[in-house]
C-alpha cells in the first residue's frame, strides 16, 4: 500500500484523520455483512444439495400443498411454479434488495 503525502492529507498522516476511522469502520461492517451473507448463501446452498441427493436416493417424495402450509412444522416440501416475482428495496438505499417476494402456484394446480 502506498504512502500518502501530507500535502494531501493537509499535513496529518491519513490513518489519523476522524474520516479515515469512519471509512474503515464502515469497510469492516459492510465485509462482516458480506461474509455473513456468503455463509448463509452456502449453507442453504449445502442444504440444497442434500435434500437433492436425497430425492435421488428415494423412490418417491412426497410434496405437501401450499394450501397446507401452517405454523405447525418448520420445513415443508413443496413443489411450485413461479408466476410473479419481485425484489422490493429499501426506501432509503434502492440499490439493496429488501426481501424476495413471489406469488407460487401449487404443482397440482397447474
């Protein structure tokens, strides 16, 4: 990394200056965050795989409807196709998807 010169600094070294702690802090929050959603991202990822192995080694699965789905259990198997799909953002920063919202119909509707 390159050294910056006072004259650009106005004459304090830049790791000093009150901005400098501000942008680092925001750089290590905004890599935490990433590394936080990279996990996730690989972990559901893993899931995936899992479940889909585990479709292949079975002989048959068995799929609930979405009519059915409640607060009862925590995991549902369901199998649906994808009419409507969309990517909210937040009010004050449109460039970071808020949620992903879908509308899904039920594969014994289809």
């Amino acid at each position: 990394m390159g050294r910056c010169t006072m004259s650009q600094t106005r004459g304090e070294p830049i790791n000093s200056s009150p901005a400098f702690e501000n942008i680092s802090a925001d750089l290590t929050n905004l890599l935490e965050n990433a590394n936080k959603k990279v996990k996730k991202i690989i972990t559901e990822h893993e899931q995936i795989k899992m479940y889909s192995m585990a479709a292949n080694n079975a002989d048959q699965v068995v799929f609930d409807e979405v009519a059915e789905i409640n607060a009862s259990k925590e995991s549902w198997n369901i199998r649906v196709k994808v009419v409507i799909l969309w990517k909210p953002t937040y009010i004050n920063n449109p460039n970071m998807v808020a949620s992903l919202d879908m509308i899904l119909i039920d594969q014994k509707v289809i």
